[in-house]
C-alpha cells in the first residue's frame, strides 16, 4: 500500500480537519508515533461517545423537578460537564467502558511496523 494510506489524516475525523478543534489535531500531529496519534484519537473518540450518550440520557430527565432545573444557561453547563465527564472517563486508567482500548487494538492492526516495534516483535519471538 502507498504511504500515504498511512498519513496522520487517516486517523483524523472529517469534522475535525474540516474547521474543527485545531489544538486537538496539532496534538495529535506531535504525540510522536502513529500508534501514539491512534491511542490519542481513540480516546477522544470515546469521550465523544460518552459525551454524547450522557446528552441522549438527559433528554429522558424531566426537567422542572431535576437537580439541575430548566434554563439555557444550564443546558449550556450540561454540555460542558458531559464533556469533561466523557474526556476523564476516557482517560481514566479504571474505566470499564473501554471502547477506546477496543478500537485501538482492531485500529493497530493497519499500523505499519516501526523500527522499534520489529525489535520487539523478534525478541518476543526468540525468548
């Protein structure tokens, strides 16, 4: 396959590199290998999916009796603490949703082997 199947923007999602979150992108772009960029964007992912199922799980609250009442203003807190709760879900060592570890490992597979990996990969084998 051509190099270029395996370009950082293949693991970058449209939204992003379409006028999205810039800062994520250029971490991503210098986390280093792309089994780094592919851990970090995995992640991101399940705090975005976690995010969002929090959001779909608040619309089934009624409103008016909930602990946090019924304005724009709080909707606006809701997203931003769905947010945070999604990113520390993510990236919490304890979490049991894993979805992030589960799509990096069926993700690494179209990673190609770097020069550190084959060294790995054949002490393995020998030992």
């Amino acid at each position: 396959m051509s190099e270029n199947f395996y370009s950082t923007q293949n693991y970058i999602p449209q939204s992003y590199s379409q006028g999205g979150d810039y800062d994520f992108i250029n971490t991503v772009r210098s986390s280093g290998t792309q089994r780094e960029q592919l851990k970090k964007v995995a992640k991101e992912f399940e705090a975005i999916l976690v995010s969002k199922m929090l959001t779909q799980m608040d619309k089934t609250v009624d409103r008016e009796n909930s602990m946090f009442g019924e304005s724009k203003y709080m909707d606006n807190f809701k997203s931003i603490f769905f947010n945070q709760i999604g990113r520390d879900v993510a990236n919490s060592p304890t979490s049991n949703i894993g979805f992030a570890k589960q799509l990096y490992a069926q993700m690494e597979k179209s990673v190609p082997l770097e020069a550190g990996d084959i060294t790995e990969h054949t002490t393995d084998m020998a030992g």
